[in-house]
C-alpha cells in the first residue's frame, strides 16, 4: 500500500490535483485492490497490478477534466505481453456512465433493457413507441435495446443481439485488456453488456452533429477508443515464455478472428442466426462479395459500443 501512495502522491505532483481528487483516488484504490480478474485459467487480484502504471491509466481522464471517481469508475487490469506484468485501466461502469451523461449532457433520459427469449417486444418506429413485457419465467438472453432522450425532444433507439453483446465483451478481453477477464460473474457481464449498447446509442448522437451541447458525448467515445488504439500498441505477437503465464494468451486469438472475419455491423434487431456460423476451416465457406451489403467488424464505422 506505500507503493500505491507513492504513486497517488506522484499524481498529485504532475497535476496538482486538490483534495477532495485525492481523496477520490485514494478511496477508489483502497476499494478496488482485493476485486478479482481471469486470466488464462488463473485469478488474479488488482494488488498484482504493477503500481506505477496507475498514472498512465488517470492521465488521460485528467487531462480530459474528467474527476476520477470511485462511484462511477471501474479499475480494471491489462496485460502488457512485452513486459510479462499486468498494468491498470480505467473504465466507466454502466451506472457511472449513465450518470455522468445525465448531469453533464442534454440526456434527459436513458433507459437501457436487456430482453430475453420468452419476453414480449413490440417495436412500433411509426409512433416511436416500446411494448416490452417481460416474462415470470428465467430464459436466454436475446437482445438489448437503448433509448436516450434528448431535453429537446429527439429520442434515439439503439438495439444489439445477444450475439454482438458477447462479441463486444470478447473484443473488450482480447483488444482493449490484452486477454484479462474481469467479468467474472453474470451480472459484471450484463453491466458490460447494457454499456456497450449505451455507447452504440451514444455513437448515433455524436454522427449528427447537430447537438452543440454533447461535447461530453465526443469525449467519453474517444477516451474509450483511445484505450484500443493504445492496447494494440502495446501488444507483441510472441510466445509466451513466463512459466505463470505460458500458454494462456495467443495473439491474435482465434475467437477474435472469427468474429471479426464473419460477423457484419448491420444488425437485424434480436434475430436469431438461420443457421451456425460458417466453419473458418471450411472450404466451402461463403465469402460476401464486395457489393454486399456487409460490413467486417473492425472496419466498423458507427461501432459495436464495446
């Protein structure tokens, strides 16, 4: 714990931050450090993150004016394959994001609702009206579905299968974290789940660019996309030689091609797939010409949520 506070005490050196910040960083550090996360076939917990890498992980939010806050954030771990030792990450959790968009933005509203196979969904676009019942009995999860609702009226509708949910989580694992799992349980999933189809609603908003007062907007998307970009710096295609880690992580992962290579952006809201998805190594795999109406994942451009 003196090395945290070292390192808490070096950001506040580089940035002068005033005490009720510090005193944000020290509880949201004292309140994360014992939280799990997978790795390979193993556990680890925050207190095995590298210390220091904390600055590099608050940089960004600071210099956005963004105040780290231990209600609203998630720390998170990443894998830094060069060094063979896992660094911190910072993310918005759904509800922190929610809230920081409610009190900084035009959003008035945001209603974000995972729908399952034996619930009722009726989506009529004429009236911009939601009938969603849900139904007593457990089922499979189908889908999600986003509304915002602007303080001048406009309301935007963002949907995402249950497919895309779980393929914005492996990319999440395999691009931005490098192989670390922190969703380790079934409600961490459905929290990264309903912020992923959040931020695919809050892409919608940003492409208009006729909303002024959304700079907020603009700002959380690229911070979130800042992290990919810098992930995939710090990746290295190489074998793993460490005895602790051998074996447990592969660049690129195969689920990570095949997502990428065989699902398109266009989404058909909470459509089962007609058949399983083509086997890679098939040879009689069906590849879409180029006049298709197909999109390959990581070309992108409103995006997944993530």
């Amino acid at each position: 714990m003196d090395i945290i506070q070292q390192t808490i005490d070096n950001i506040n050196n580089i940035f002068s931050l005033n005490n009720a910040e510090m005193q944000s960083i020290t509880q949201f550090m004292s309140t994360s450090l014992d939280n799990r996360f997978q790795f390979g076939h193993e556990f680890f917990l925050l207190k095995d993150v590298v210390p220091n890498t904390l600055l590099d992980a608050v940089t960004p939010y600071v210099n956005a004016g963004l105040q780290i806050d231990a209600n609203i954030m998630e720390l998170q771990a990443r894998y830094h394959e060069s060094k063979f030792s896992f660094e911190f990450e910072i993310d918005y959790s759904f509800a922190g994001l929610t809230a920081l968009l409610l009190e900084n933005t035009s959003i008035v509203k945001i209603v974000v609702n995972p729908v399952y196979e034996n619930d009722t969904l009726q989506i009529d676009h004429a009236s911009q009206e939601v009938h969603h019942t849900v139904a007593a009995e457990p089922s499979e999860l189908h889908g999600l579905y986003c509304i915002i609702d602007l303080d001048n009226g406009q309301s935007f509708l963002a949907q995402m299968s249950a497919d895309e949910a779980l393929q914005a989580m492996y990319a999440n694992i395999n691009d931005r974290l490098n192989g670390v799992n922190p969703y380790t349980t079934s409600n961490k999933k459905l929290m990264l789940y309903k912020a992923s189809c959040l931020r695919r609603g809050l892409k919608t908003i940003s492409a208009i660019q006729n909303n002024n007062d959304l700079e907020m907007v603009s700002t959380l998307l690229n911070l979130h996309d800042r992290q990919f970009n810098k992930a995939k710096a710090l990746r290295k295609v190489m074998p793993l030689n460490n005895y602790r880690f051998r074996g447990c992580s592969k660049q690129p992962s195969t689920i990570d091609q095949l997502f990428k290579s065989n699902q398109g952006s266009v989404v058909i809201p909470f459509s089962q797939p007609a058949e399983k998805a083509p086997n890679k190594s098939d040879p009689q795999r069906i590849i879409p010409s180029a006049n298709e109406d197909f999109v390959a994942w990581d070309s992108d451009i409103m995006g997944v949520g993530f």
